[in-house]
C-alpha cells in the first residue's frame, strides 16, 4: 500500500482521481479543502460539495460561485458543515423554493429562530404522508437544533414517520419518550430503545422486551447502562451480541473475555475486528 503525503507545497502534483479519493479522507480534505477549491475542478468542487469535512468557508464560496444554481445551492444546504451565514443566504436568495427550504430545515446548523419561520410553512397532510420529496415537518423532525415545542408540535400532527423521527431526536420531550416506551407498537419501543437521550431506567426496562427490535436497538444505543449491556452478552442471539460488541459502552475486558469463550466464527470475526478498533480509537 503506497502512502501520499499530501502538503500545501506538492497537492498540485497529483491527478484528479487521486485528489477526489483523498476528499473522503476527514484530516487531509478539513486541511486542504481550500487549496483542493482553488484547482478550479469541477469535479473536485462537486465532491467538496458533498463533503461533510469541507471548510465551511470553502462552502460559502461555492455557494456564492453556483448561487443561480438551485440544484447545487440545495446540496450546499444539506451539508452539515455549511455555516449558518451561509444557510441563511439560501433562504433570503431562494424564498420561494420549497426544496431549499427543506434543506435549510434539516441542517443541524440551522438556528432555532430560523426553525421557528421555517414552521410557519404547513405542508398538506397527504404530501407529507406520500413523502416524496420530503417535507419542512419532516426535516425538523430529525434536527437536533429543533426544540422540544417545536418537537411536540410535529408530535401532534399524529403521522407515523413524523413521530418515530421526533422520538429518535435526541431533544424529544421526556414525556413523549415515556409515553412511546409503553406504546403497542414494537416500532415505536425500538426508536426510544435506540435514543441517547432516553433515560436509563426506560432502556433498562425495554432491555426485557420480548420483541428482538427493541433488544437490538437497545444493544446498539450507547446511552444503556454498562450492567444491561454486560448482561445482554448473556443472550444467544446472534445479531444482538454483534451489536453489542460494536457498542463503545462494552468494555474492552468483556469484549476480549467473550471473544475467547464465544464459539461462533462470525462473532469472534466480529469481536477480533472491534477489539483492534478500539485500542487504536481509545489509545
């Protein structure tokens, strides 16, 4: 395996190709996405674009460069590394386009008083429910920016994939989250099961449902308490203590005990793999 050594002195050196496969590299396109915006690439652009690691001014400029481009202008939008200045440009620029405004709506930069407009725009029900090009609730829904008025009011508008984003949002009421825990609906017990922000004694509690889309999402959710998760690796279930052993809450002392004691060659692949992960992500 060759290693490139890419610095602000040599990036101009190398091909396109090999420039667009560095882009999806987070420490090289954060430190060089200005010098790899100033090649004047198409083709680099569109990648930085899409980019989630590129400087947020480098973003900015591409916006201001496509600015009568509605298309790139929505790609723009979505990223989440573009600026709320830059956010705000589209909304003043594109008033009338409702699918910048979609995007605007599920950018996690977005700011709260930007949100608060942006809701003012109602959807008709049908639209929402058919979902083919998203929806302003539908974004907001799934903002980590929207508040927990804002949430229950999208709560309210009682549309299935609505609520399941407003209860996997991680600044969903409490309320709601005990309410949905105690739901009929497997479904909606797997989205609080997977939910950070649910409280620890709820997680417990959903670790004994019987239905397996609650205990995966619980053996995935690195928010359940160490003693559960320790306590699932007692289970026979295949897809959960995979789950389980991907989570960062298991402790490395567990994972490297299970993989010596665990006869299935997946799970020891598995377990192998996630025990050199962790002692390179933890050093």
């Amino acid at each position: 395996m060759i290693t490139i050594k890419i610095t602000k002195e040599n990036y101009r050196k190398y091909d396109i190709v090999t420039l667009l496969n560095l882009i999806g590299e987070e420490s090289i396109t954060r430190q060089f996405s200005r010098e790899f915006y100033n090649l004047n690439s198409r083709k680099i652009n569109s990648a930085l674009i899409h980019s989630s690691y590129t400087d947020a001014s480098v973003l900015n400029d591409l916006a201001l460069e496509n600015e009568d481009d509605v298309l790139v202008c929505t790609r723009i939008a979505s990223n989440s590394a573009t600026s709320l200045d830059t956010l705000k440009f589209f909304l003043k620029k594109f008033e009338e386009d409702k699918l910048i405004k979609i995007a605007v709506a599920k950018n996690p930069n977005c700011s709260e008083e930007m949100l608060k407009e942006l809701m003012k725009n109602k959807t008709e029900r049908d639209e929402i429910e058919r979902g083919l090009f998203g929806s302003i609730e539908r974004s907001i829904s799934t903002n980590p920016s929207a508040t927990k008025e804002m949430l229950n009011e999208l709560f309210l508008l009682d549309i299935e994939s609505i609520q399941k984003n407003v209860l996997a949002n991680p600044n969903c009421p409490v309320e709601l989250i005990e309410d949905a825990s105690k739901s009929e609906d497997e479904d909606f017990r797997a989205v609080v099961a997977s939910n950070t922000a649910t409280p620890a004694t709820i997680l417990k509690k959903l670790s004994k449902d019987r239905f397996k889309v609650v205990k995966l999402a619980i053996a995935s959710n690195t928010a359940t308490p160490v003693d559960v998760l320790e306590k699932m690796l007692l289970l026979k279930d295949e897809e959960i203590l995979i789950n389980l052993i991907c989570n960062d809450s298991v402790q490395m002392s567990k994972l490297i005990y299970f993989s010596t004691i665990h006869k299935s060659d997946r799970i020891n692949a598995v377990a192998e793999r996630e025990i050199s992960r962790k002692n390179r992500t933890f050093k």
